[in-house]
C-alpha cells in the first residue's frame, strides 16, 4: 500500500481537470490533491502526463476471463475480479441470470461467501449483485433463458435477498408483468428496481418510474423500442430525468449514432457505461456457456446459435474508448459515466467514484488511447504497461 504522490498527471477531478498536478495517497486513501509541482518528502511516481481517472465501477457484468457469477465458484470468482483490473475496473456488481431458483442461490451465497474474505488492495471489489432476471418478460428474454422466467413475488425475493445477505443492488424486471407493482411497492427503498426484459409500453414504464424504478438495463435492447406514435421504453428512458440508464457502448450493442443520441438525451450524470460481459472476456474465439446456452463468440461478438447477441467480450476501457469516439465529447465530462453516477446510486460516493480527498485511492491511469498503464486499489499500485 505505501504512502507515496502521483506527479506529473491529468486529473479528473469532481470539480474540475487539472492538466498538470498530483495526488498524494496515504494508507489505501487520497489525501490532497494540488496543482503544478509536488514539493513535500514522499515517493513519487512519475505519470508522465497520463490520464488519471477514479477507478471504474461496473454495475452490469456477467463475467469474464474464462469466469461467471452463475458458476458459483469461489476461485472463479476470484480469478474474475483480479482479471477485472487489468481493465481498469476496481468495483463491480456481480450479475446473475434467468435460471433455476436453486442455481441462483448457490450463485448468491457465493458471491456472499467471497464477498466477506475479498482482497481490498489486488482485485476489483464486488460491491453487491445485480439480479437480472428471472423476474422479466418471456417476450424479451435476449440471452436469457426463457425455461426458467418466473414473475415477481414479495416472498421469492425475501428469500432471494435473506441468500444474498441483504447485497442485492439492483434488479432488473418487467413492470408489466403479474406481481411487478408489489414487488415495486415492496422493495423500491432497498433495491434499485431498473426495467429491462420488457414489453411495457410508455405509459408503464412511466407509471413503473412514477412509483420507484429508477434505471433502465442496457438501453435499447430487449425492451420496448421507440416509434414516433408509441415511444415505448427507450422513448421514457430518454425523456424521463427520473431514470437512469445503462448503455453497452460496444458499436455492436447498439449503432454509434444511438449512442451519442443517448448521450445527449440523459446528459453525463444520468448514463452508465456497462460491459454486460460474459465468461469469453478476454479469451479466444470459442464456444462458451452462458447460463446452459452455447454461446459462439468470433472478433468482438457473442452470439447464440440463433443469433441473438448474448452480452458482450467489452472491457470497460474499450466502452470509454468508445464514448469519446461515439459522443464526441472529451474526458472532462465522459468520467463520470464510467464511476461516480454508479457510485452516487449505490450509496457508496462516500468513499468511492471520484478522485476527493477523503475517499479511496482506487484509481485508473490511462494513455490517450485508453489503455490501461496501472490501476490502484487502495493505494496499492498494478502496473500493466
């Protein structure tokens, strides 16, 4: 962990960008932050004008690196959140599927099990789950697997979340369906209800917001799409400011010009980059599982063998790359998307999301291409460049 300066870097900061400075980092937090030249007794390592970002934060993500949430394995899950950082990523939601009940409590109860004994300074730290499915529409199942779709009950997701400790974050439902508005009324003040697997209309998903739900799962895809004379889903997640929305900035996912639409409808403090990865994240072309269906993944894509898309291979530093890219817009505003918007709606800003003083040193430094050079958790430094 150490005590010791970044110097010489681009920080992005929550109040501004400063082009030249450091950050001073003492026992695992940051503990000032100034301008030009460091002048005090510390160690310094020297970023050589690279762009110094909060560590990224994934509310969406499957798996990766040969691994899943839904194995229910605990070296695997390890192996996941070490690889993670190599991308960047220094908090996520491990995120499980449409399967049998008991496949998801194994799920939950391991992610619980590692949870309690992760590594807070050599990998990505799980900050809770994010249940997607089984309580979504049989009409929009993606990827998922429409065998085990089940509707909403107050009783099955008291279970669900007695299993997973009370670390059940977000959930992904259809608000159209039987028992979706008990359940909202239910758990709206501990769950962060987010519509995704859907066919509701706009009126629903309105009334769905109105009432408690708050984000939208990956935009644009398995949901309502909008028409002029029926906005659908994507219509309410653009023009509603009580939603917040996910978005996988892939170019595969959804078309560039979608995006910087997006983009410019929700504004950089209500949009989530996410990768919605699967096990084949930094692996070969293959096949590979992905909850009991056989995915076939070729150059960036992962397929079913029907052809649906079945998550994605993106790492968090390719979907920033990308949002430059997409949006047009630059780093002083894009951050945010990436960390703290995530960290505010998982009440955990007080510590994580942004380069503040006071808060972790879980930090990403990136070159101009977004690569990632080094990431630090805690203060503790991983150089991959």
């Amino acid at each position: 962990m150490g005590n010791y300066v970044l110097t010489n870097g681009i920080f992005y900061t929550e109040n501004e960008t400063i082009r030249h400075g450091y950050l001073v980092i003492q026992d695992g937090e940051i503990t000032e932050i100034g301008h030009g030249n460091y002048e005090g007794n510390l160690d310094t390592v020297d970023v050589k004008g690279a762009n110094v970002l909060p560590g990224f934060i994934d509310i969406h993500i499957h798996g990766g690196y040969g691994e899943d949430a839904m194995d229910a394995n605990y070296d695997g899950l390890k192996h996941l959140a070490e690889s993670l950082m190599s991308e960047g990523t220094t908090s996520f939601l491990a995120t499980t599927m449409t399967q049998s009940n008991d496949n998801i409590e194994s799920a939950l109860s391991n992610i619980v099990k590692y949870s309690k004994d992760q590594d807070d300074y050599n990998a990505a730290e799980i900050a809770g789950v994010h249940l997607e499915g089984p309580f979504i529409s049989e009409h929009k199942v993606g990827a998922q697997n429409p065998k085990y779709v089940q509707r909403p009950h107050v009783e099955q997701i008291e279970r669900l979340q007695q299993v997973a400790e009370g670390n059940i974050k977000v959930m992904t439902f259809a608000p159209e369906v039987e028992g979706a508005k008990e359940a909202l009324a239910r758990f709206k003040d501990e769950i962060i209800f987010s519509i995704g697997h859907t066919v509701a209309t706009f009126d629903e998903a309105m009334e769905a917001v109105a009432h408690g739900a708050k984000h939208i799962t990956h935009l644009y895809n398995a949901a309502t799409r909008f028409v002029h004379r029926d906005p659908g889903v994507v219509g309410a997640a653009w023009v509603n400011e009580g939603l917040h929305t996910e978005l996988i900035s892939d170019g595969i996912h959804t078309h560039p010009s979608a995006v910087k639409i997006a983009y410019k409808q929700k504004g950089n403090e209500h949009f989530y980059l996410i990768t919605d990865a699967m096990r084949a994240k930094g692996m070969s072309d293959g096949e590979y599982d992905l909850g009991g269906q056989k995915v076939i993944v070729k150059g960036s894509e992962a397929r079913l063998a029907s052809g649906a898309l079945a998550g994605s291979i993106l790492k968090m530093n390719e979907g920033l790359r990308n949002l430059i890219e997409f949006t047009g817009d630059s780093l002083d505003h894009l951050w945010r998307v990436t960390s703290l918007n995530q960290a505010i709606a998982l009440n955990i800003a007080h510590k994580k999301g942004s380069i503040k003083i006071g808060k972790d040193a879980d930090i990403v430094v990136l070159d101009n291409d977004m690569e990632v050079l080094t990431t630090i958790k805690k203060g503790t430094i991983h150089n991959y460049k």
